[in-house]
C-alpha cells in the first residue's frame, strides 16, 4: 500500500519534467527562429498574423482607461 503514493508522486514528478523539456524546445525553437527574422516585417503565416494582432491588442490602453499602460512613458504637465 505505500508504492501507490510513491508511484503517483513519481507519475506526477515524471509529467512535470516532461512538460519543463517541452517548454524549453518550444522557448529555444521561438528564439532560434526570431533571431534570423526582422519583426517588422510582413508574418509569414496565418499563426504568425494573429499571434501578432493577439499581442498587440493587449499592448493597446482601452478608450475608456484612464490609467496609462504599463511601461507607457507619458510627458507631465
């Protein structure tokens, strides 16, 4: 009865580590590739296209904020 603790701590550690490597290639192939692009230039693919309005849809303070974004670097009068 006390392998099947171990046995899901280990299943659980096992998937964790899977998912860490998965991370890595993923962060390791994007920087790969970015590297050689220049980024203002025109998306090669339809994934490319909407990850790019995605992210800068996020960037864009909303009409009706009043605060500044994040990082936005506004004279004071």
């Amino acid at each position: 009865m006390a392998d099947i603790p171990l046995f899901v701590i280990s299943l659980a550690l096992l998937a964790a580590i899977g998912v860490l490597v998965l991370f890595v290639v993923l962060v390791c192939g994007i920087r790969a590739d970015d590297r050689h692009r220049n980024l203002s230039d025109r998306p090669h693919s339809g994934v490319e296209r909407v990850a790019r309005r995605v992210l800068m849809h996020a960037r864009r303070p909303r009409p009706d904020d009043s605060t500044p974004a994040p990082g936005s670097h506004q004279a004071r009068r």
